[in-house]
C-alpha cells in the first residue's frame, strides 16, 4: 500500500460559509420543532382577558347552558346559491359540540376562514364561555358574525 500524506486545502471562505449554513439549518430545525411541538399552547394579550373573567363566566354560562334542551340541531346557511349545514350538540352540562356536516366545495374555497372560525367559535362554547362573550380577530369579523347570528338562531330554537 501506499502510504503517502494526502494534503488538503482548505479555502477559509468555504469553511465559514458551510459554518454559516450549518448554523442557518439548526435555528430553522429549532424554531419548526418550537413552531409545531405538540401540546404548546399560544400565549398572548388576546387570551388574558379571557382568563380574568373567571367564575362569574362559567357560573353565567351554566346558568344559560341549563336553559337549552338537550339534543342535536340543525340550522342551513345559505351564501351566494351555496349552502352549509351547520350541528350543534347540547348536552346537560351545555353545548359540547360545534361542526360542520355539509358545506358545498363554493363554500369552502370561496370562504376559507369559516372552518377554523367555527372550531374556534365551538372550543369557547365548550369551556363555558356564553355566546355574547365570544372573542374572535378583527379580521375574522364577517366570519365570526354570520356563524354567532346561525347559532343565535339555533340556540333560539333549544331553549326550554
């Protein structure tokens, strides 16, 4: 075999270039896996508000939630020709569920913000928050209201 010394050069602008890279690939790894780690909850000036109602909300809420009539309901909302069905579950212990059983593809592409509107919408209603005290973004207004005025109607409609 032959046994000689291999020299290697290296450029010292290609050693800091790969170092910048390398440094470049480990923040953008931490902050996807900070971005996506599951169970990480958001925290902000948006949910304090929420959290400083405390007992007079959720004793309201059970209060309101003891008017309803227990069972499923419907309510059909149309927009532009196209319509959605919207159903709400109501429990004794108050609405524990909010979704969307038929929404026509129109809907859904020309209105993208209705679904998670909805989920974000059903998740205060199942924590005990009363309808009037829902809280959306300003630029989920339109969205936000077309669906508290349905489930209005709706929750009309179960009360004893």
């Amino acid at each position: 075999m032959n046994k000689r010394t291999k020299i290697v050069v290296l450029h010292m602008k290609e050693v800091i270039y790969t170092g910048i890279f390398i440094f470049l690939g480990i923040v953008l790894i931490v902050l996807l896996a900070m971005m996506f780690w599951p169970g990480r909850e958001m925290s902000g000036s948006a949910s304090q508000p929420e959290q400083t109602k405390g007992a007079d909300t959720n004793t309201e809420a059970m209060e309101e939630a003891a008017a309803y009539l227990p069972g499923i309901y419907t309510a059909s909302l149309e927009l532009n020709g196209s319509t959605m069905e919207m159903q709400i579950i109501i429990e004794s212990g108050g609405i524990s569920n909010v979704s969307f059983t038929y929404m026509d593809d129109a809907i859904q592409t020309m209105y993208p913000l209705f679904e998670p509107v909805l989920e974000s919408i059903a998740s205060q209603l199942q924590e005990g928050v009363a309808l009037e005290d829902v809280t959306y973004e300003d630029s989920q207004k339109y969205t936000a209201t077309v669906l508290i005025e349905a489930l209005e109607e709706v929750l009309e409609s179960a009360r004893q």
